[in-house]
C-alpha cells in the first residue's frame, strides 16, 4: 500500500511541474507609404529552438520591411 501511494504522490508532484514548451507572440513595425503600418504574427509555443527560430523570422522580415521586431514570452 506505501509503494502506491509514494507512486500516486509522485506522480502528481510530476504532473504540477511546469512544462518546457515556451510561446511568443512577435511584430514587427514598418513604414509604409509614410505611414506606420504594424504585423502581428500569430503565437507560437513549443520548444526553445522553435520559438527562436520563429522570432530570427520576425526579425528578418523586419529587417527586409526597414523595419523593427519586437516579441513577448508567456
């Protein structure tokens, strides 16, 4: 009976951890027509090298745009 519940407690121990799977939400500004025009690229979640991946692409797009990125974690 002792080793089923060390088993129950540890598993719920394990299941309040938080997980690794990151999000970000990134925008990037730019000029248009001598106007400020902005893009808000939808949220993205997963693991680390994902989000980066997806806020280096905010950040080209900008760059391109003669623009600037910005991006928030959650």
């Amino acid at each position: 009976m002792k080793k089923v519940l060390v088993v129950l407690a540890a598993a719920a121990f394990v299941m309040t951890l938080p997980s690794c799977k990151k999000c970000s939400t990134c925008k990037y500004t730019y000029d248009f027509l001598g106007t400020q025009t902005t893009y808000t690229y939808p949220e993205t979640c997963g693991k680390k090298k994902d989000v980066e991946a997806y806020e280096d692409a905010c950040a080209a797009a900008a760059t391109l745009a003669g623009g600037s990125c910005t991006c928030d974690k959650s």
